[in-house]
C-alpha cells in the first residue's frame, strides 16, 4: 500500500464569507475554524445556518467570496486528493456495487493488488458483500449510502465530508451507516494486514442523538457564524452560547 501521505490537516478557515451573487446576503459571514486530525467533527444549528455551505467550502467546491482555505501542506491538488465528500443523497452509476468502487478506483490510477485490497476492505468494512453483485441503484437508499461511504473509503482520504448522511433513513439503516461511519473513523487492519490510518469525519446531522453517538466535538452556526466549537461532551452539558442552548431545549428561534 506503500507510505500514507503527509497529513493535510489541520484543515483552517479563516474569516471565511460566501454569497451567491453580488448584492445578495452572505449566507457564511465571518465563519473561523481549525479542524485536526483524529477526532469526529460534527456541524449542528438550524435550518440555513450554513452547515452544508461550510463543508462545500472546505471541501472546495465552492470559492469563499471572501477569506481563506488553508490545508497544511502544499495544499491545491495535492490536499484535493486526500478528502473526499459523500452527499445526502449520492450519486450512483448503473453498475454493480463492486463496479461502482473499482470505477473510483481507476480514476485515481489505483490498480492491481492495491485495487483488490482496497476493494475488498471496504466491502467488508461496510458489510456490502453478500450485496457486491447487485445492481447499485436498485438497492434500498440506507444500502446506495452505504456504498458511496465505501465508494470514498476505498479511496482512503485523510478527511471525509458528510452531509447529513442518514436523513430520511429508518433506525435500522441509520445504525448500519453509523456503524460505518465510525469504522472509517478508527481505520483498523486492511485485507493485507497492515494497519490503515483512521480517516477524519467533518459531517453535518439534524439528529441531535445522532451527534451525541458520533461527535467528538461540535460546531454550532447560526445565521452563517460559528457560535461556539467545543468537545461534544462539554457542548451537550453545558453549551456557552444562547443560541445553542435555545437549539438544544428545542426552541424556535430566528
């Protein structure tokens, strides 16, 4: 498998504002952030606080209109290779499920006994092989998740950005997709028997239990700011800032 890249983390963003067109609000206003390696974080607030806004900025997809991107490194292509991005709803080719993982696979050049290894942890790591055969978009939408978390893990970035990555999922699903997500998280033993480095989770949820089982610390936006970034335990005890107090009691608020 050869030698893990240089990490690119911490991931920083600094005094970062986003706008979709001049003249129109800034939907990100001012949003700072250092992100390091080794822990899960997880973006919570309101409905258009800028969760989704954030992660597309720090993956780069999307330019800030004003701010700063940094990695540690080079950055650029380099720091663009190392993460990846599942969505809310993934996008899936009309192949199998292997086919799907091994397609990802050969655009990064990635082939022979690398390519079997990889495939095969991530199949296993995300329980998809009695499902490896089978058509990827006819699967239920908890299993097409599960195969575009495997899709990005074969891929082994150092940084993974999820959006919401159970909405809409029943218990049963919701727990597989977790339990994946945290597999990613603690990286392990790969198919060859060398140990593989635990991947960085930045994700964004509604489900505040959600939060509570995954995060190892929260970012809480409102209104396109961070109100406050802290270890999840000391966030869900005692959170510093009104507006999160508010979310967590259940209040509407604007």
């Amino acid at each position: 498998m050869g030698e893990r890249p240089a990490t690119i983390l911490p991931l920083e963003l600094e005094n970062v504002r986003w706008q979709a067109a001049p003249q129109a609000p800034f939907r990100l206003d001012g949003v700072s952030l250092r992100l390091a390696a080794g822990s899960r974080t997880v973006l919570l607030g309101p409905n258009g606080s800028g969760k989704t806004l954030t992660l597309r900025v720090a993956h780069g997809l999307l330019e800030p209109t004003e701010g700063a991107v940094r990695w540690n490194g080079p950055g650029g292509p380099a720091a663009a290779l190392q993460q990846a991005m599942v969505f809310q709803r993934p996008v899936l080719l009309r192949r199998s499920v292997t086919a799907n993982l091994t397609y990802a696979l050969a655009l990064r050049g990635i082939s022979g006994e690398a390519r079997r290894t990889r495939l095969a942890r991530a199949l296993e790591g995300a329980g998809l092989n009695d499902l490896a055969t089978r058509s990827a978009r006819t699967l239920s939408v908890g299993q097409q998740q599960r195969v575009a978390l495997a899709r990005a893990w074969a891929l082994e970035p150092q940084v993974l950005f999820l959006d919401e990555p159970t909405a809409s999922l029943d218990p049963g699903a919701t727990q597989a997709v977790e339990s994946t997500i945290q597999s990613i998280a603690a990286g392990g033993t790969q198919a060859d028997g060398t140990q593989a480095g635990g991947t960085k989770i930045v994700m964004t949820t509604h489900d505040l239990g959600q939060a509570r089982r995954l995060a190892d610390d929260v970012v809480f936006l409102q209104g396109g700011r961070v109100t406050e970034h802290t270890p999840a335990d000391e966030f869900f005890e005692a959170p510093r800032s009104a507006e999160a107090r508010a979310f967590l009691k259940g209040d509407l608020f604007w």
